[in-house]
C-alpha cells in the first residue's frame, strides 16, 4: 500500500467491501452544528468519502458540493442519495491538486480529513478558509494527537493529527466560535469505533 497513490489507497480501502466503511449516519459533530448553516445555503463537503455527511447535510434542503477522491466511494454515495431520493452534487478530485473554487460556499464541512500531511496542511488550510463567502462558516473536526495510542481509527503518525494551538494559529483570520479538545466513543462504521480523542472547530470567515 505505500507505493500506491492517495487515490488508489482510498480505492482499495472503499472497494474492499459493500459495506460502508464510515457508516451511513452523519457524523454526529456535523450533525450537531449543520443548524448554524444558512437555509438553503450551500455547503462544500471536502473528502466526502461514502457520502454519508454530503447527504445528510443535501437531506436539510442545502446545497452541497460533494468532493472525494475515490470512485468506488462516489458510486456509495450516489447509492445512498438515491435510496433517501435526495440530490447533491458529485465531483471526483484529489483535493490538493483540485483547482478550488474560491468565495462559493456558506459552508465547509472538514470531517476527518487527516490523509493531509504537516508539509500539504497550510496551503491545504488556506484552500478551506478561501472557498468560503464572507460571513461562511467552517465546520472541522479531527483527531488530537491521543488518539494514536486508541488505535479506533484515524492516523498513525501523530504528525497528522490536529491540536488547539495549531488550528487556533490556522485559522487566526477567522472569527473562532468555538474550538474544544475531548474524547468521546465514536460509532461511525468500522472504520472509525471506540473512544476517540477529539478536536472540534466552528470557525466564522469575516463578512
């Protein structure tokens, strides 16, 4: 596996079952702040994976732009929009080669998305805070460096993982409402099951 590329490592570990490797459920961060999300507005999901956060958010009447790398994983997703008869957008893009839409979206939606390494992260960060409009809104969550040692699911080097000072320094520009570190016992597949030390970020874009 260390020789394929990101797309093909995503590829064989979402063809490797019918199964959906993260569950069907929203994540429950995103579900829990979705509600601060314009009506109507619309929303980014970047590494989308099975679709389960694009179309949970799709099912509040938002207009989201799912983007995954993995093509067995989009096919998931479609699978899974059709069965609740909802509409989103799909597109299949390795993010950090992908050209961004910049100023386009109410919302980003950053669920675990730690595939980006400390060297790709800043330019990768600057990338979520531009596509936003003025007055747009990040939702974030990750893993804090703890969680290596769970072994529930996430990264194994911890250089990967977030903590407060280096998203708070990340996103200095924007108008943080709300960044918390705990730990909580995740039920997201198999892919992601057990506790789980966290990192949340709602952050504002100035408008």
């Amino acid at each position: 596996m260390a020789d394929l590329s990101r797309e093909d490592r995503w590829e064989a570990r979402f063809a490797a079952s019918d199964t959906y490797v993260f569950g069907t459920a929203p994540n429950a961060f995103l579900a829990r702040t979705a509600a601060a999300i314009p009506p109507g507005g619309s929303v980014l999901s970047v590494a989308d994976g099975e679709g389960r956060n694009g179309v949970f958010l799709a099912g509040l009447g938002l207009d989201v732009h799912s983007v995954e790398v993995s093509a067995t994983a989009i096919a998931k997703a479609k699978r899974l929009a059709e069965s609740r008869r909802i509409e989103l957008r799909f597109e299949q893009a390795d993010l950090l080669r992908w050209t961004w839409p910049v100023g386009q979206y109410d919302a980003v939606a950053a669920i675990f998305v730690q595939f980006v390494g400390p060297d790709e992260r800043p330019g990768f960060f600057t990338k979520l805070i531009d596509a936003l409009k003025p007055g747009g809104l990040l939702l974030l969550e990750g893993y804090r460096p703890e969680q290596v040692a769970n072994r529930t699911g996430g990264p194994t080097d911890p250089a990967h993982c977030y903590t407060e000072a280096m998203l708070r320094e990340a996103f200095a520009g924007l108008e943080i409402e709300r960044l918390e570190s705990y730990d909580a016992v995740l039920d997201e597949g198999a892919g992601h099951s057990g506790i789980s030390a966290l990192i949340d970020l709602v952050a504002r874009k100035p408008g």
